[in-house]
C-alpha cells in the first residue's frame, strides 16, 4: 500500500517531466564542456529555462 502524499498524479507527471529535463540539461551541460561547444551549451541554458519555468508556472 502506498503512502498518501498529499500529489495527485498530474503533480507525478509535472515532477517527472522536470526531472527529465533536467537530467537532459546536465548531460548536455557536461557534454558541451568536454566537447568545448557553445552550441551544446546554449542548448543547456535552453533546457534550464525550461524546467524553472515549467515550476514557476505549475507551482504558481
């Protein structure tokens, strides 16, 4: 049985969603750094945008 937290499953899916693309942002971050390529790393500022707006908006 699980424990009720309080989330109802689109909250599950919003936190799923934001973890991958930060997962995603890290990678390419550290893809971009070994590869000294500022397009890979605009690419990762992209992604960091992305996850906290969709946490502002969604939180908000």
């Amino acid at each position: 049985m699980s424990r009720h937290d309080g989330r109802l499953p689109p909250d599950h899916r919003v936190r799923r969603c934001s973890v991958a693309l930060f997962v995603g942002a890290s990678l390419t971050s550290a893809l971009g750094l070994v590869l000294d390529n500022m397009w890979l790393l605009a690419a990762d500022a992209w992604h960091l945008i992305a996850v906290v707006t969709l946490e502002l908006v969604y939180r908000s």
